[in-house]
C-alpha cells in the first residue's frame, strides 16, 4: 500500500472513528487489546475495531512518527 493510502486510511473518515472507537474502547475496558472480531458502537454508527487495529498494526511500518503518536499506541507493550 502507498504512503499516499496508509495516510488517507488515517485521516478520512474511518481513521478518525477508528481512532475514536479506541479511544472509547481503551476508556470502558482499560486496555487497548482488541478482539479482531471486536464492532464498537459510536455516535457516528459502528466500526468493525478488531479489523481496523489489524489493518493498521500491519501498515504500522508505513506510517510518519506523527501518525503513530496520533494513535497513542506503544505496540510492542500495547495491552
């Protein structure tokens, strides 16, 4: 996947309310550890969480510095 992609994954629509649907996730459960089969309900509808951690763990590599400390996800210890 392009650079151009992984950055566009991260700050349309479904960036944003995958990184808000963590946010909401980490709150209520305390960890940031998410099932791949996980849906989380938002304001805006539901995000399939599980794929979208995935998805985004495995593009991981290809992201600047600033869009990982956007996600606020240390993934070698994330629990």
């Amino acid at each position: 996947m392009s650079r151009a992609r992984t950055r566009l994954l991260l700050t349309s629509g479904r960036g944003r309310y995958g990184g808000g649907a963590l946010t909401q996730y980490a709150a209520r459960e305390g960890r940031v550890v998410v099932p791949r089969a996980h849906n989380e309900e938002t304001p805006h509808g539901p995000v399939r969480l599980g794929t979208w951690m995935s998805n985004t763990r495995s593009r991981r590599e290809k992201l600047t510095s600033e869009q990982l400390a956007a996600l606020g996800i240390d993934w070698a210890t994330a629990t």
